[in-house]
C-alpha cells in the first residue's frame, strides 16, 4: 500500500448545482437602597429599609463578569435577570436561637437554593424594573420570631460579560469568570470494554465510539429513575450529529489506496462508521462538574450502515427501490449529518447535508440513464467518478461499500444501487430514549442539502418545519402538517408515531423574496408545480407525481421560480417574537456577480485579503429574518429584512460592506450555527439571547472561528438601503435592500472563540441555562498526522506535545457563580 490520499477527498458541497434561470449603547440604571443591616439583639431587630437614590455600580451590565450581588438581611439591591443573587442574614444575639432561614413575599416566584442564614437565586426575567421581597426569620426556642426584610430591584436582561477579542490562540477563549469543560471527544468509547482512545490511528470499532466532525447537538433530560424529563439540567443526553472526517488523523499515517486504486476495507469500514449521529448520557455530579457516563444504557451510534425506515408520500416510490430497500420503503443509514431540528414530542431531526458526493458513478453510466435521471443526478452534483474516500473501491463483493457505487450495474433497480442517491438527502427522525427505535426519514419534508430542521409549535396551529439548502444560490424551506398542534402529543409514549402525525402528511413550501421586503411560500405539490423549463444542453424536467417532486425537490423549486440565497444554512426562532431567523454563510463571485444580486442577498464586493476576482462575491455572509403573515404557522406570505451583515471591521467599507456597524468586539464573517436560548430560563424569555457560530476563512488571517451572543429586535426595526456593489474590475451596480438595526455593545458580542482551524457548530443548553454546550469541529485539519496544526482539546489544559492530534469534541461552559450564560 502507498501512503497516498484517497483519489477523491471529501467536499464540503458549498457549489452551486443550480442551472436554473432565477438568477443601545447599553445601560442599566439601578437606585441604590440606603444599607441598613437587621441586628437581633435580644427583645429588639431592626425590619426597616428605605429606598435611596444613588447607582449602585455592582449591577453595571459593563463590570464585565456578570455576577450578582451579596445582599444582607435587610439590605436592599439591585441586578438585573439571570444572575445569581446571595441572600446573607445572621442572628446574634438570640438566646435559644431555634431557626433561622429566607422565604420569598413577594414579586414574581423564584427558586430559593440552599437553606440557612446564606441562600441564592436566579434573577427571574421580567419586562421592566420589578421589586422581589425576601424575608429572614429568627426564630427562638419560645416561638419568639423577629425578622428583616430585603428588597431586590430586578431590571430586564442585559448582555453580562465583556467581549472575547479576536485570537489565533489554540484553545476555546471565553469570558472572564467563566469555565470550559471537555466533554465527549472524537473516538471516546460509548460501551463497557471499549477502550480508551489512543489518538494515533490504530483505533477501530467507531460503531462503539463518538464520531468525528461533531456537528449540531441537543441536551434531552432524564430524571433519577432515567426517564424523559424536560426539565432536567443535571442528566440528560446528548445527541450529536457528526458532519464529515479529519480523515489524516483517523490512520496512523492517514488513508491509504492499494496498488490497483481500491481502499483498504478496515480503513473504508472505520470512516463509514465514523459518519452518523451519537447519544451519550451526561450529568452533573453537582455544582456543575459535568462528565459523560461511557456505559450508560441509553448510548447508542447510528452511522451509515443503520437500518432506516421510509415514511411519507415518496416511501415506495421505484425511485426509492435499490438491491437492499426492494421496496423502497427502508434503507441503510444516514451521512454527512449536519444540523439538527427538535421536535415538540422529545425526538431529534438530523439534517443529510452534503450526502451527493459520496456516491461512485462510472463513465458508463452516462449511456444506460434517462434524460430525466441525468438531470436529477446533475441536479444534485451526484456525478463523481470515484465518490468521497472511494469507499466503493473497497470491497465492491460487501453491501458495506457496493452502496456507495450508484452506477447501473444490473437489469433492474433490485439488482443495483443506482438509486441508492435518492435514499439520502432527507430529514431523519430519531427517539433518542429508545435506543432499539429504527430511525425514519421523513420524505414529506424534500430532499435536498438540509443543514437543518427548525420545528415552529404554536397551539392550535399546524407544525411548521424550517430548512436551509447549503449550497450555493439554494433555497429556504418550509413544511407544514395537516393537523394542528395538540398539547396532549408532547408527552406521547410512542414519539415515533406522533412524527408521522404531524411529519408525514402536509405541504412543502419554497420561498420567494420580493424586492420590498415581502415573500411568498410557494407550494411544492404536484399540479401546481409546472414543469421544469429546458436550459441549454438541459431538457425539460416533467414532474410524475408527488414523489418525485419530494425526490426531486430542487427541480420542482427551480421550477417555481424560488430566490436562490447565498448558502442557506441554520434556521432558528424567536421564542418570544416567533420570527425566523437564516443564516446565509457567503458566496463567490460566479454565484453572486455583480449585476446578480437581488435585495434579498444584496452585496458584492471584494475581500481585501484575497486576491483577484476570486475574493470577490459575498465573502463574510448575512443572517436573514422573516415574520409570518398573522403570525402563523400556515402563512403563505411573510414579510422580511437583514438582521445583520457580516464584515471584518478593521478594513471593510463601512458604507457598503460594513452595513450592521460592526466593531472588533463584535465583527464575523461567514454566520452559519444558529440558536436561541431556550424559553425555560431567563436568557431565552422577554427579550432571548440568539447566538452566531462561524464557519470562516474569510477572517482567519486574525482570529479563530468565534460565537457571538446577541440580543435582537424585530422585523422591521431598521429600514430601507441602497448599497453600492463593487466588481474586481472596478464597475459598480446599485442595489436596493432591507436592513435591521445596527449592531452596539448592547446586542452583539463576541463570546468565545475556538482553537487553530476549528469550526464552531453545534449548541443547546440546560433548561436552567446555567451549562451551555458548544460542538468544536475540525480543529487542525490543515495538518498531518506527522505535524498536526492543532493539539486541542489537549491544548485546553496548557502546553501539548507537538505530535498530539487534535480530536473534534463537545464543550460544557458554565458561570463560575453558577448564573446563566450570558447574562
């Protein structure tokens, strides 16, 4: 064997298959109360408080750590929600003191942590300032009580730390006054008897260990007992996507080829197995000393070779047929799993991103295909000679990687896997409590490049569903269930079935922006989809039925005229307001020249650190939002602006580039991680907390990819733009937008950043919001096994040796006070 790399490495699928012709600065004002502490001294205590005047400089959202006051029995203070108040009292003097401890009396409830003379809580959220009052009682050994009240003035939620700067530095960087935890890591073992991970190549079994590339995650709760509880901030599991493959550092001197061009069977079977999702049970042995149980019975993998159920309109299609799916309603696994969706009955979605490049198709095949099948495959980029990794060239005799050749080899779809393309793409459900459920993927939703799956619930409306195509000049999405939300299936035993309930039957939609800040969701039903219309070389794509539209979602949307974005990536909502939020990583200059832009992705210009025409495009992305019609699921018509425009400060046109005003504490480029808090603490209520993670190579010349907490407005909040477009040449092109509010310390700043040439995807949090679990892909995945450029996550915990390989891996961060991130 040589030490060569594989014929075809692995691409990340940011190209463009389409063919179609659609071308305040922040304050907190806080009065202090004039200090007065309750002394018990015999027959005598002192209960009286006044109010005074002064600021008290202790709940500045600018201190720069965030943390609470230390209130004193019959002090009085003020903070703002979400951080961490200490409650202090003392009797002295009190002859056969009996008691002692705090109660609440009034203002909105809170959780009272601790018992005695010394307790704390969390700053509840609230809309404006609002008075909590607390009382410590004294009580003696004749029934004899004397108490003293505090009162907490509580103002709404603020951004509570100081901004991360920019750094190359090989570690996660975070806010001073907060912690990181490694978690689960690239290789670790999620079975008894599997061994520990020796990180040089020689480790096998990937179907028992956490996959590579960790995309996005989510944090399911379990009580005591080990059963589903929502609630839980201290056990739980963790699903876990896992996107692609260091594959250099997966062999002890990376991906070998034999003579003849095939792939070694061992090295092939490890890289398939290290695709796919994980769940791992985590807890919290208390005070947040989070780690992952290795033996837990609730672990499971699911990679490419997991069986798989089809459900929805398209299962039993012929185009769904292949030697081992006969009747096209089952299948084999799940790949390149990028982003995630959570549904309102405890299952988790995982998004088949960039699946089309790992299929084989051999020159020959271009002869035995129809025109319409040419099209499809083309459609969708499936038309390598060779397939990511050539897994195909392994062992062509076993299923394992005979799959992953779609040439026409037999005398029917039974005999062959040349539909096997058409088995990917999809959103696939999984009940992360029932490690035996067979997962099923849900065709009511498209196929396509889906980087994510947000659920909309909103009682008595229908689910909607929304999801981004990550490629090039791609489209957003979104389903919509026939039936409308009832309560009564959150809690469901079999969470499957509540899936086919509202996944399995609906319409699919594409959207359509419009030049003034108003959409359309175009459905995507058969009959009212015409045909695609013939471009060049290209014939006309005639839809059979609704299948094939589902199938072929991309040809359907083409034909409908939807608005190709710049890379559609994460989609998430609003809590509060319910608007959806897109990310729109970047895009180059032959997807997006410069008389092809549209009010919707506005920009062109160039990189300045790139040279030629080629830095030129929408290099640093933008983050979109929309607000329904009505605000509902089932809107046909939305209105829209541009939340904010990514840009690198220090040298972009701050007229036309630089548009959301961004500043070294708060710049990015290349948005593509989306989440919000979660609606279950203060961070995620009244005004949620949003947070950006980056994908970037635009700004890597100064910093590391970073996440960015943000504290948004609504749709609307900004106005009307003209921008002035700038190609390589010199020539320039106006171009007319809708833009958000800009960017100030006070809703945007940069809270960490990652190690050498990581990725930041992947988030959630406990429901308290006192853990935030980030995902940390690729770190060092320009090196080599002999000179890897990156030693995290072992560089975390200081110096690394040179040699150590770098390890994709999942982090909890948490608030050295125990208070809620961010805030």
């Amino acid at each position: 064997m040589t030490d060569l790399l594989p014929p075809t490495p692995y691409s990340d699928g940011d190209v463009d298959t389409n063919d179609s012709l659609t071308p305040s600065l922040e304050s907190l004002a806080a009065e202090r109360f004039s200090r007065r502490q309750a002394i018990f001294g015999g027959a005598k205590a002192s209960s009286l408080a006044f109010f005074g005047t002064a600021v008290l400089a202790a709940c500045s959202s600018d201190d720069g750590n965030g943390e609470g006051p230390v209130v004193s029995a019959g002090d009085n203070a003020a903070t703002s929600a979400g951080r961490i108040v200490t409650l202090t009292g003392s009797a002295t003097g009190i002859k056969g003191l009996k008691s002692s401890g705090w109660s609440q009396t009034s203002g909105p409830n809170v959780e009272i942590m601790g018992s005695g003379n010394e307790v704390t809580f969390i700053a509840p959220a609230v809309e404006a300032a609002t008075d909590l009052v607390f009382t410590y009682r004294a009580t003696n050994i004749f029934g004899v009580s004397k108490t003293a009240s505090t009162t907490v003035r509580v103002s709404p939620a603020v951004l509570g730390f100081a901004a991360v700067a920019k750094n190359l530095n090989d570690i996660v960087t975070v806010p001073e006054g907060y912690s990181v935890t490694v978690m689960t890591r690239l290789g670790d073992p999620l079975a008894a008897g599997v061994s520990a991970y020796a990180n040089d190549g020689s480790d096998d079994n990937f179907a028992q260990r956490i996959g590579d590339h960790g995309d996005a995650l989510h944090f399911f709760g379990l009580n005591a007992a080990g059963s589903r509880d929502d609630s839980s901030s201290i056990r739980g599991l963790m699903v876990q996507n896992h996107e692609n493959l260091n594959v250099q550092y997966l062999h002890p001197n990376g991906p070998t080829t034999n003579g003849d061009g095939s792939r070694p069977a061992a090295e092939a079977r490890k890289e398939i197995e290290a695709h796919g999702v994980s769940v791992s049970e985590y807890k919290d042995s208390g005070n947040l000393t989070w780690s992952y149980v290795q033996n837990s019975s609730f672990n499971r993998r699911i990679t490419p070779n997991t069986p798989m159920s089809l459900h929805g309109p398209a299962a039993g299609s012929a185009m769904l047929v292949t030697k081992y799916a006969k009747d096209g309603k089952s299948g084999r696994g799940t790949i390149n799993n990028c982003a995630n969706g959570i549904s309102g009955w405890a299952t988790n979605l995982t998004c088949e991103e960039n699946w089309a490049f790992y299929f084989r198709r051999d020159a020959s095949d271009a002869t035995a295909r129809t025109a319409r099948e040419l099209t499809a495959l083309s459609r969708y980029g499936v038309t390598s000679t060779s397939g990511n990794f050539s897994w195909s060239k392994a062992t062509p005799s076993d299923d394992m990687f005979a799959k992953w050749n779609a040439t026409i080899l037999g005398a029917s779809a039974a005999d062959d896997y040349r539909n096997e393309p058409n088995q990917y793409g999809w959103v696939v459900e999984i009940d992360p409590y029932n490690p035996a459920s067979t997962p099923r993927k849900r065709t009511a939703l498209g196929r396509f490049g889906h980087e994510g799956a947000f659920v909309q619930i909103a009682a008595g409306q229908p689910v909607g569903v929304y999801m981004g195509d990550d490629s090039r000049r791609e489209y957003l999405y979104k389903y919509v269930s026939n039936a409308n939300w009832d309560a009564a299936d959150a809690n469901a035993a079999d969470r499957l079935a509540v899936g086919d309930k509202y996944l399995d039957n609906g319409t699919l939609y594409v959207a359509r922006f419009n030049a003034d800040g108003t959409g359309e969701w175009l459905p995507l039903v058969f009959k009212q989809v015409p045909n695609r219309p013939a471009k060049g070389s290209t014939p006309e794509y005639v839809f059979a039925d609704q299948a094939d539209i589902l199938i072929n979602t991309r040809l359907a949307a083409d034909a409908l005229g939807a608005t190709p974005m710049d890379r559609p990536e994460w989609t998430a909502g609003n809590p509060v307001t319910g608007e959806i939020y897109l990310t729109l990583t970047n895009n180059n200059a032959s997807n997006r020249p410069l008389n092809g832009t549209d009010a919707a992705n506005p920009r062109h210009y160039g990189d300045p650190k790139l040279s030629g025409s080629t830095g030129y495009g929408s290099p640093n992305g933008h983050i979109i939002r929309l607000r329904e019609k009505a605000n509902t699921t089932a809107a046909t018509a939305f209105t829209w602006d541009i939340y904010l425009f990514g840009a690198d400060s220090t040298d972009a046109d701050p007229v036309n580039v630089n548009i959301s005003g961004l500043t070294n504490d708060n710049d990015f480029s290349s948005p593509d991680g989306l989440y919000f808090s979660r609606k279950t603490n203060p961070a995620g209520q009244v005004k949620p907390v949003m947070w950006i993670q980056t994908d970037d190579g635009a700004m890597t010349d100064r910093t590391n990819c970073m996440m960015l907490a943000a504290m948004p407005g609504t749709v609307g909040d900004g106005g009307a733009k003209t921008i002035t477009n700038k190609a390589s040449g010199g020539s320039t092109a106006q171009q007319a937008t809708i833009v958000g509010t800009a960017a100030s310390a006070a809703n945007l700043r940069r809270f960490l950043t990652g190690p050498v040439e990581c990725e930041i995807t992947g988030i959630d949090m406990t429901p308290d919001g006192r853990t935030l679990f980030v995902g940390i892909q690729h770190p060092g995945e320009d090196g080599t096994p002999a000179a890897p450029t990156s030693h995290w996550p072992d560089s975390q915990a200081g110096s690394a040796a040179a040699t150590v390989r770098p390890r994709s891996a999942v982090i909890a961060i948490t608030k050295n006070d125990g208070g809620v991130i961010a805030l």
